[in-house]
C-alpha cells in the first residue's frame, strides 16, 4: 500500500474538534490548533505541562458524568476553566495510545452553548411544571428562582411582585441569597440615605435594566451601608432586573446577580424573560384565583345570609309565637292546664337548640369577617379571653406598636395564624400557660404563640426525638397535625413572610415573621441636572444609576 500524500501534522492542523495527548497524570503533552482555541490559550505552548480536565481512564467518574445527548453516549463531560474568560464545557472520549500506554489521546468539542440551552429549556419546563402544581405563590417562586440559579449559574435571584393596587412591591421568591427578616427594613434605611433603586426604572419603562459591576458601584456608595455586609455575602459583579409582565401590565420585578466573569448577551436576556414571564403567569394565576376565592368567599356569605333568614328568623318568629301563645294562657282567669305549659316548653326548648347551633354555625364561618373588624390586636385579646373561659388556660399577651396601622388583609391572615396555633395548643399540646407575642418591628410584623405544654413529638407531632426545629421558610413537617398548618404555612407566605416552629420537652413556640410592603414612588419629578432623586421605595436590593456619579 502507497503511504499516504497527507501527513498527520496536517490533519490535525485542520480538525475541527479538540486533540490532546495527556501524559500519565493527565498534563498536556501535544494540542491542535482547535484544542489551544476551545482552552483559550494563545498558543500552544501556554497549556503545555499544565493539568488537563479529562480523566485518563474508560469509565472514570471525576468531574466527568456519562452520557451527553444521545442515549448510550461514551461521551462524557469536563469543566475547564481558562486563564481568563468563563468555564467552558467539554464534552470528550479518551483513548490510551497503543504504542505507549503511558499516554492518552483525547478528541473533545466544545459543548457549553449547547448544554446551556438544554438546561435552560428544561428550567422552562420545570418552571411550568411548578406553576401548575398546587403550591402557594411563594414556593412557586421560589422554585422559579431556584431554576434560574442552578441553570446558568448565577449568584442570586429575587423575584418581587405588586400587590393589587400596584403601588406596594413584596419580595416572594427569592435563591441564592440569606433570608433575611430585616432585609427590607435595612434596604428602606438605604432608600432614605439616597440609594436609588434601579429596578424602579424597570416597572416604569417596562423593559429590562442591566448594569455591569454593579457590586463595585454599591460598595463604594455610602448610601448603600446598611445593606454592604449582607450584600457582601454574595460574590457578584453585574446585575439585571426584568420586568413580569402579565396581560400588558407590570407585575412584579424578576433582579438576577450575576457571578463575577459571568457575561449577559442576548440568550441570558431571552432567558431571564421567558422565567420572568413564567413567574408572571404564577402571580397572574394567583391573582385570579384569588379573585375566585373572594367571590366564594361573597357567594358564601350570601347563602349565609339566606340561610339566617329561612331558618333562624322563622324559627325566633315561631319562639316568639310561643311566647305569645303562653302570655294569652297567662292572662285568662282560672289555671293553665300543665299539659299545655309542658307541651309550649318542649317546642320552645326544640326551637332555641335549633337556633343555637344554626347561630354558633354562623358566627364560626363569619369570625375572620369580624376579627377584621376588630382590629388584630382586639380581635386576638377577644379569642385568648373566650379560650380562658372554655379551657382553663392561663394566657399572656405581649402586644407591639402599630398593630392597628396593619392592613385588613393582612391583619386578617395574621388572626387565622394565631387562633390556628391556639387551637394546637389547646388540642394538643397540654399546657398550662400560653404567650402570645404581637408586634410591628423593624418594618416586619411578627407573631410568637409559646407554651409550656409536652412538645411535639409526644403530642402526636413527627418530632423524633421529641423536640422538633424548622427554620426554614416553609412550615416544618415536625408539628403536622394536617390542614391547619398547611393553612398557616400558606397565609404566612401568600405576603412573603415565614413560619418557624421549634419544639422541645418544655412546650413549643411558633414565630410568624412577615415584612410589610413597601410603596412604589410616583415618578420622579424632572431632574434637570441628572442628580438621584430622593428614593421611593420598593422591598429589594436594588441599584442605583449605573454610572457611579449616580449611586
């Protein structure tokens, strides 16, 4: 056979994929052309002798995970990190060379495009498998956050929504960062020290804000000091916040920290837009079904009202017939016959039981209505006084500053928190004595119910060893006594807050913390000269100009 007319050098000049030969401890020993590329090295000589990221031997695990996209795939995956840009996937197969064992050849192509729009296409997916699961909006953004994070990396994510009214943003999912119960407290502390938030800019122009090395501008900005430490935690640099947008108006705000090297093109942004618009089809969706409930809630309250006019009324009209009927007896001479008394007492009797239930029926379903009504701080002192009276329990109630200035929303998912955990005292906890702590602080208001009863694993609680602690943001499994607490979890996260509960052989304490809103500003008046308006507000760490002039 006639040699062949190209040389070997030549090929491998011209491959499009990577060739390495590895040494026995996996250094560089020869790379083509296309290698030295995909490594981002300038020449071939800056990576030789330097550790390569494939594993020499078939079947070696490392950093390498087997299969790419086809099914029985010997392709596996490296990270490589070059001197300077980002890391790089690899996807690769290795061969030791026949002639000298001592050697691996390696043939590897350049994957981390391509993995990445898998990944995001599936965290699309997973996004939309959350948002049609029954989850509470919190969880769900939570876990939108989460994809976001896991699929490109990023350092952190908070997802901030508008109420109703849209004046007031809650920060209700968030990944990657510290939950932090005065972090929106400490943020408007940075509002009224001058910071400017960025993402404000966002919900007026409806359209996403980037600023690169954002991180450097706010260190450096005295305005922004309350939040430096906290902020600190994160190794960042750049920031982008995109709008939610939902039936063409704002619903909230998706702000994405982006890890230093980290580069936002043109697929980041598409990417951060189609997560934005799952969690604002997960804000929508709440929202309507949260207009359904209240109209259940209205329809409900219209039966009841019927049914208090069909029944109870006509049943205190035929009392009050009875009544009359005795007043006649009553007023004739001669005596009332006792087979008539006895008989107009039976029937009386009959009706005011029928009443009796008809009436505590009502009263139960029509309690949040009233606790509203109240006041948090009334309505609480009125349950713990009526508990006292039906169970014996000595309570003490701790009431903070500002409880009235409370929403009545609010103030009513708050009442269903507390009366839910008395009713688990009561139930299960076999106390003695009861604290209830209430109070706005720190632009939070938080909740305690503590006591002194036998913990929750010996009360029927999944504690284990008898004590039991969830400091999580969701309601922990250690106290799952059923539908009550999954109701507390709910109501504690449809505002953002969270709901702890530890546990041991001296009782338990329930702690609900819930931030309150923060307005959103009226837009800024003019400002000629392009100095930082005063700061509206808005729960989040945000960023102020770009330029640091304007931090």
């Amino acid at each position: 056979m006639s040699a062949s007319p190209v040389g070997w050098d030549e090929v491998a000049a011209v491959a499009p994929d990577g060739l390495a030969v590895l040494d026995c401890v996996g250094r560089f020993v020869r790379l083509n052309p296309a290698g030295v590329a995909m490594c981002g090295a300038p020449e071939e000589a800056d990576l030789l002798g330097r550790a390569s990221p494939f594993a020499l031997a078939e079947g070696a695990t490392g950093a390498c995970r087997a299969g790419l996209l086809e099914e029985q795939s010997d392709e596996r995956v490296a990270h490589w990190m070059p001197a300077s840009g980002t890391r790089r996937e690899f996807a690769y197969r290795a061969r030791g060379l026949p002639g000298d064992p001592k050697f691996t050849v390696v043939s590897f192509r350049d994957v981390t495009d391509e993995w990445h729009r898998q990944r995001r296409i599936a965290a699309i997916a997973q996004s939309s498998i959350a948002l049609a699961s029954e989850g509470s909006l919190g969880s769900t953004l939570d876990a939108v956050a989460r994809q976001i994070v896991q699929t490109d990396g990023l350092a952190g994510v908070q997802i901030l929504i508008l109420d109703s009214t849209g004046r007031e943003l809650r920060l209700m999912g968030s990944a990657g960062l510290r939950h932090w119960d005065a972090f929106l407290d400490r943020l408007l502390e940075c509002r009224d020290r001058g910071a400017r938030l960025r993402m404000l800019d966002t919900l007026r122009e409806r359209k996403p804000i980037v600023v690169p090395h954002r991180w450097a501008q706010i260190r450096e900005d005295p305005a922004w000091e309350p939040l430096h430490a906290y902020l600190g935690e994160l190794n960042w640099d750049s920031f982008v916040s995109v709008p939610l947008m939902a039936r063409g108006r704002p619903e909230g705000v998706l702000n994405a920290y982006f890890a230093p090297g980290q580069e936002i093109g043109g697929r980041t942004l598409e990417f951060l837009a189609a997560m934005a618009e799952q969690a604002a089809l997960a804000v929508d969706y709440a929202t309507l079904l949260q207009r359904e409930r209240e109209g259940a809630r209205r329809n409900e309250r219209q039966r009841l009202a019927r049914d208090l006019h069909d029944s109870i009324v006509q049943h205190v009209f035929s009392i009050g017939m009875q009544a009359n009927a005795v007043g006649v007896l009553g007023a004739r001479d001669g005596p009332v016959p006792a087979e008539a008394v006895r008989q107009f007492a039976e029937e009386v009797g009959a009706l005011s039981q029928t009443v009796l239930a008809d009436l505590r029926a009502m009263v139960h379903e029509l309690r949040p209505t009233s606790s509203t009504r109240l006041g948090l701080e009334e309505a609480v002192s009125a349950l713990v006084k009526s508990t006292e009276n039906r169970t014996g329990l000595s309570f003490r109630l701790l009431f903070g500053a500002e409880l009235n200035a409370v929403e009545p929303d609010l103030a009513e998912d708050m009442y269903r928190i507390v009366a839910e955990a008395i009713h688990n005292v009561v139930k299960h906890a076999e106390a003695t004595t009861v604290t209830i702590r209430l109070g706005v602080r720190d632009h939070t208001l938080t909740a305690g119910v503590r006591d002194d009863g036998c913990g929750l694993a010996a009360s029927g609680g999944r504690g284990g060893s008898g004590q039991g602690e969830d400091d999580g943001r969701t309601t922990g499994a250690h106290w799952d006594h059923g539908y009550g607490l999954t109701t507390m979890r709910e109501r504690a996260e449809r505002w953002g807050g969270a709901m702890r509960i530890r546990s041991g052989k001296s009782g338990t304490a329930v702690r609900v913390v819930i931030p309150l809103p923060v307005r959103v500003p009226e837009p800024p008046d003019t400002e000629p000269d392009g100095s930082r308006s005063t700061p509206r507000a808005v729960p989040f760490p945000e960023t102020p100009d770009p330029a640091p002039s304007g931090s």
